[in-house]
C-alpha cells in the first residue's frame, strides 16, 4: 500500500433517471479529483437509483423497478469516458442485467482505463430476493496504491465477508449503500458504528461506507451517513448533513497501516485457525 486519497460521496439517485444520476456522478467526481482524491466510492445502485419488488406497486411518477443496465453498453461507456476524462478510479452501483438475463445489484469498478471488474453482492435480504439474485463472488481490485474489497449495504452484517477480503489481500473496504427507511441520520449513524468500526478493527483494514441521501422519487427517502474508519476501528471523517450529497474525503497512510499490523496481539488474523472453524461447520 502507498498513501492514498479516497472519497465517500453520499448522493441523491433517482429511480430509473440514468441520464441524470451519470451528470451527478460526472459532478461529484470532478469535485473530488479537484481535492486531490485518488479513488471514489458512490453508493449502491447510485447510477440506476434503489427499488425492490416489494415496492412494485405505480408510484406517482409512473416509475417501477429501476431499468437493468448490460455490461457493456451505453450506459458503461458513459461511465468508462467519465473516468477517462477525470483520471480517476471510482465505484457506481447498478442494476445488471447479464447475458443470461439474471439480475443483479452491481458495483462496477472503472479505471481511467476502462472497467477494472465489478462485484455482484452476495447476501441478499427478504425484500430484495424478488429482484435481484445473490453472487458468489468476493475479488480484489488492485489499484496502483491500494488493494480494496467490496462489500453493498446488507453484505457488511456478515463478519465473515470483511475476514475473508483482508485474508485475500484487502486493505481497505468499500461499503456502498442505499440504506433508507424511518431511521433518523443519528440513529443510522450510532447503529452502524457498533459494527463497522469492528470490520475495520479486527482484520486491521481501513473501511468507508457511503448511503444515497435524500428523495429517490419512488417511494425512499435515504437519510445519509458516511464515514471512514482507520484500521483500529476510530473514524477518520465524516459526513455532517442527513439530508444533503456530500463528498467526504480521507488520506489513509500506508505507515499506519503498517503499524497496525505490526502488533501481534492485536493484528487477529495472524492469530486465525480456519482448520478449527472448519471442523466446527462440518460436525
């Protein structure tokens, strides 16, 4: 790892403006690359805007579910030539559609070279099982200064993801969401503080969640919360309005990393013993 600059934007995606949520990212990433960011994580589904089955009723707008994008297609190389243009890497979220005709939540991981990869999320919760279908997959994307996982909103309650992306060689975690209901941006922000601070800490990686904020136009309304946390679980920066896009931006120190994991007893997974917790789940 080398020192690097990264960005949590929370952002406001309307269900099904593609159009206009890819002029908000195009916006947003000009602002962050103007303060020096390096990498920059949008929420899930920022580019198609978040709606489930259950939500499939006529909304007022006559939106329903959000349209699939394909990989390739137009809508990816709207937001391959962003990346191009601006000279970053940055992580959008959307609803794909591949070539089987499955469904899945994406994030898509774009260079100023192009698509680096994408990670389909993996734990798919009740009310969104009708809509889209559970990966299997956990990569790493290699960014020339770091090496990050990902996780979308519903994967960060599953301690075993963030375990298994730090033994694969992660040393930071993007956790993009599209979090909303009646919680407050308080109560959001003190529920998610008694978990991913603990990600961060006991696999020793520096993590950064991100929510969609504000009206999506079908029925959400998304209260924000966005922080960073360095690899003992303290936060680093924060966002400071529930109801307005923000880009919160951290510098995470390849040294205090390093440090980190440089204490044994706190550095658990050195201490880790897979051939135990496997015999355990085949009794």
């Amino acid at each position: 790892m080398q020192d690097v600059m990264i960005a949590a934007i929370q952002m406001t995606s309307v269900v099904g403006d593609i159009e206009g949520n890819l002029a908000s990212i195009d916006r947003l990433l000009g602002d962050a690359v103007g303060q020096g960011v390096d990498i920059a994580c949008f929420p899930e589904l920022s580019v198609s805007g978040y709606n489930t089955s259950e939500r499939n009723g006529e909304p007022a707008n006559g939106i329903r579910i959000p349209p699939t994008v394909e990989i390739p297609s137009e809508t990816t190389t709207s937001l391959e030539a962003i990346g191009k243009r601006h000279g970053i890497w940055f992580l959008v979220g959307l609803f794909e559609r591949d070539l089987s005709g499955i469904v899945y939540n994406t994030q898509l991981v774009i260079s100023p070279n192009g698509i680096e990869g994408k990670y389909r999320k993996t734990h798919v919760p009740t009310t969104e099982i009708g809509t889209w279908r559970h990966d299997d997959d956990l990569p790493i994307f290699n960014h020339p200064k770091i090496r990050f996982g990902i996780e979308i909103c519903y994967d960060t309650h599953f301690p075993e993801v963030s375990t298994e992306l730090a033994d694969k060689g992660a040393e930071l975690i993007f956790m993009p969401h599209a979090s909303g209901g009646p919680e407050s941006a308080p109560d959001k922000q003190a529920r998610w503080e008694r978990y991913v601070p603990a990600r961060a800490y006991d696999n020793t990686v520096f993590t950064a969640i991100c929510n969609q904020v504000g009206d999506n136009k079908a029925g959400h309304n998304f209260s924000g919360v966005t922080f960073v946390c360095n690899p003992i679980g303290k936060l680093m920066a924060q966002s400071k309005s529930g109801s307005a896009e923000e880009i919160i931006i951290a510098k995470l120190d390849s040294a205090e990393l390093e440090q980190a994991r440089h204490v044994p007893e706190t550095f658990f997974r050195h201490f880790r013993r897979p051939e135990i917790y496997d015999a355990w789940r085949s009794k």
